[in-house]
C-alpha cells in the first residue's frame, strides 16, 4: 500500500490539488531574472536568486513590492511605483522560462495518479496566464483544473481556489488532499478541512515548512507512491 493511501485509510483520494512554485517547479531563477530586470529599469542593484527566493508565494504583485523594498516587509512601498514595476516584472517574466526545472519525483507521481484516474489541479497564487505555458513548457501534463492568483478575487491563503476546485470535481474535504510547500499552502488547506503534504525543498519565506505542521511532511514527492 503506497503512502498516499494510508493517508486515505487505504483508499486513494479522489482529488489531489498541488502548489506550483517551489512544489511542482524551482522557478526562482526566471523569477528572479524578471526582477533584476525591473530593479535595473530603476537603477537599482539586482535582488539575486536567494533573496527572491525568500520573498516568493504572495503572489507577483507582493514579490514586486518586496523587490522594491529590498526586504520581506513592503508596507512603505508607493502604490503607484508598485503598479508600474509590475507592469514591468510581467512584461519580463512572460519571456521565457528556461532556467525553470521540475523537481525530482514530480513525473513519477503525476503519472502515477493520471494512471489511477485521480482527478488533479494546481492552484497558485501566480498570475493564470503564466500557469498552463508553463506546465505545457515542462512536460507536466493535463491537469483537471488551475487557478491562479487573479483567477479569483482571493487567492491563498484563503481557501476560495481549493473549494472551487473540490466543487468542480464533486470532490468531499475528506477525499480530497493539498500539496504544497508554504505556510500558505497548510492556512489555505485547513481553512477547507482538507489533508495537506508539504514538501521540504520549497519557498517559506526562509522559514522551515516543518514548522508548519501539515499532516505529511515529504522530501520528494515519489515518496508519496
């Protein structure tokens, strides 16, 4: 009997619903690319890889304030300068993903779970129009259904993306299971009552997802098989 199953008391879920940025792909690198971009636009010294990777899940709206800010913490940032390195960071953004990788154990469990005819999603809080391009761009398959950041008008971690989702797929709380790799994966999980697996290579603002206390804590998702 595989992990995921004894989760289920020995069944399989019937939905799975996954994270995207830092669970399903390091995206960091073309992220981080994009905003050194807007940084530069400005005049401003390049963020680099570690600490977009510690301002990373809020969203591309947040992670642009906190690249203007230089730090976690963007309340002093003008509205209006936001709205237009935005502009900027998705111009930048929309031009590739090259340095994006799937991590290891991703495959495995997709088609593990496609090969059972469980249903699947991915819910993130990055823009919608970047998702399917994306996924399509690493090989990752058809997913049920996605929501984004701006699919909704609230993203995680409230919970309106995943009960959506479990709607859609005539899915109850209790057969149905979140993966992700942040404290606003787990928020947005208990708020629907649904399990939560973390993984322990994501983003968490530099804080260990441990500290979280999902109900699996795993290294690599083929752990789940």
């Amino acid at each position: 009997m595989s992990v995921l199953e004894r989760l289920f008391d020995g069944q399989l879920p019937q939905l799975v619903m996954f994270d995207l940025d830092g669970t399903l792909v390091d995206s960091v690198p073309d992220l981080a690319a994009a905003v050194d971009q807007v940084l530069a636009l400005r005049g401003r010294p390049a963020a680099g890889i570690e600490r977009v990777r510690e301002w990373v899940g809020n969203g591309a709206l947040i992670l642009v304030r906190r690249a203007l800010a230089g730090s976690i913490d963007h309340a002093e940032v003008d509205d209006a300068e936001a709205q237009a390195a935005l502009a900027d960071f998705l111009h930048a953004y929309a031009g590739g993903h090259a340095a994006t990788t799937v991590y290891p154990g991703v495959p495995k469990l997709l088609d593990w779970l496609r090969a059972r005819d469980v249903a699947l999603a991915v819910i993130t809080n990055k823009p919608e129009r970047f998702v399917a391009p994306l996924l399509e761009e690493k090989g990752l398959g058809h997913f049920d259904w996605i929501i984004g950041g701006d699919t909704l008008p609230l993203k995680k971690p409230d919970p309106a993306g995943l009960l959506q989702v479990m709607a859609s797929a005539g899915a109850t709380a209790q057969r149905s299971l979140f993966i992700g790799d942040s404290r606003n994966d787990v928020l947005a999980a208990r708020a629907a009552g649904v399990p939560v697996v973390a993984v322990s290579y994501g983003y968490n603002h530099g804080r260990p997802v441990a500290m979280e206390n999902p109900d699996l804590l795993v290294d690599s998702l083929d752990a789940l098989i």
